[in-house]
C-alpha cells in the first residue's frame, strides 16, 4: 500500500515540477548503481529533498535501490510535510543533539544498500549562498564506510517569487561524482570531522556558480579542487 502510494506522489510531484519550472540535471550516471551512500546537498529551499527524490527515482527503479533522507524533528509540527516524510520513509534526527537512534536508523539502510540523502547544513540557507555545515554527514560515511556523492542545486531559492511573477523557475542540478573522505584521526577526531566536513562542502560548491559558495568562497580546500 505505501509503495504504491509513494509511486502516485512521485508522479504527481514530476507532473508539477514539469509543468510548472524547467528543471536542468546533469551526472546522473554519477549514482552508484549499487551499494549504500549519502546524497550530499546545498539546501536552498523546502522542496530541495523532493526535487531530489524524483529526479532520481525518474531515472532509477528507487523499488530495486531505496532512497530516503534526514529530517529534522521540527517538521513533524506541520501535518503535510509529515505525513510525506512518514510515507517515503523519512529518519526523523533531533539536531539539537547527539540523535543515536537516528544515526543507527540511517546506518543500518545504507549497510542495506540504500541511499540517504543528507544535507550537511542542517538547515535551508536564508542568503542563497553556502553556509557552515555541520559534521553529521561526515561522521556517518565514517561509521558506515560509504561513498559520498556531491549534488548542486540552484534556483530552487527563488522559485516561488518567479511563480508569483507568473514566470517557469529555472532549477539546476548536478550530480558529482562519489568520492570518499581520509580516515578520521584518533587523536584529534573533532579536527578530523572539521576537515572532512570542509571537503563535502566543498565539493559540493565546486559544481555551484561563485555568487552560491558563500562562507566557503576561497576556502582552500576548494582552491585545491578547482586546481585539480
């Protein structure tokens, strides 16, 4: 019942991103074809993780290689998003703390083949450009051994205000290819999660136009990506 349920909302979902944006993707061969990983992922607006999902699944059979995403505890306040979340299997994860429950739950589905979608800010970026991540993705492609692959979006920020202005939103997205972060050290773990931190952002803003890396434009992690 709930497969077939996600299956019409996906569709009704496509349906609308069609008809009511142009949405341009690029790298989808760029998903492993197997095996566990974390979607990594700027976070511009609120229907980022949805845009995500069904560019995917239109691409992949997301039945044979299940997708699914952390989400914030506060959402479960607002029925709709809710609800959805519930119906695709979303991992509530308490931000506002060491969350154990939650990061079992995500790492026992990638250890099951799955792909969880993350993003490492934590939370929508109000400026339309980069802010500081957080280590969570980090710590987890660590625990469970997975690769990361980097996604860019853009214009999803001003997608409603071009709708209010009666014009079809131009949406990019792009999918990096996986990679996988240096061991953490054990005798300066915190430094070790900074750093793998830094790089998933910054591979992330490798892909995105200068006006979106935001606190990461110049960092040097990116410099030496961009000279690579």
């Amino acid at each position: 019942m709930k497969e077939k349920l996600r299956t019409t909302i996906s569709s009704i979902l496509r349906l609308i991103f069609k008809l009511l944006s142009t949405t341009e993707v690029h790298g989808l061969e760029n998903i492993p074809s197997q095996g566990g990983c974390i979607l990594v992922m700027n976070h511009l607006s609120r229907i980022d993780p949805a845009l995500v999902y069904i560019v995917i699944d239109e691409h992949h059979r997301l039945d044979d290689h299940k997708m699914t995403a952390l989400v914030a505890d506060k959402y479960r306040r607002i029925p709709g998003i809710s609800w959805l979340v519930n119906i695709f299997d979303g991992i509530w994860i308490n931000r506002e703390e060491a969350d154990f429950h939650a990061i079992r739950k995500a790492r026992d589905f990638m250890k099951e083949g799955g792909m969880l979608g993350v993003a490492p800010e934590g939370t929508r970026s109000h400026t339309g450009a980069m802010i500081p991540g957080k280590t969570g993705a980090a710590f987890l492609a660590n625990a469970v051994g997975v690769p990361l692959v980097p996604i860019a979006v853009t214009g999803t920020e001003k997608a409603f205000h071009e709708l209010a202005r009666f014009r079809r939103p131009l949406i990019t997205m792009e999918f990096g290819q996986p990679f996988r972060l240096p061991a953490l050290d054990r005798k300066d773990r915190s430094a070790s999660l900074s750093r793998n931190t830094d790089e998933i952002m910054c591979r992330i803003a490798l892909m995105l136009p200068p006006e979106y890396h935001g606190v990461y434009t110049g960092h040097p992690k990116l410099q030496e990506l961009q000279g690579s």
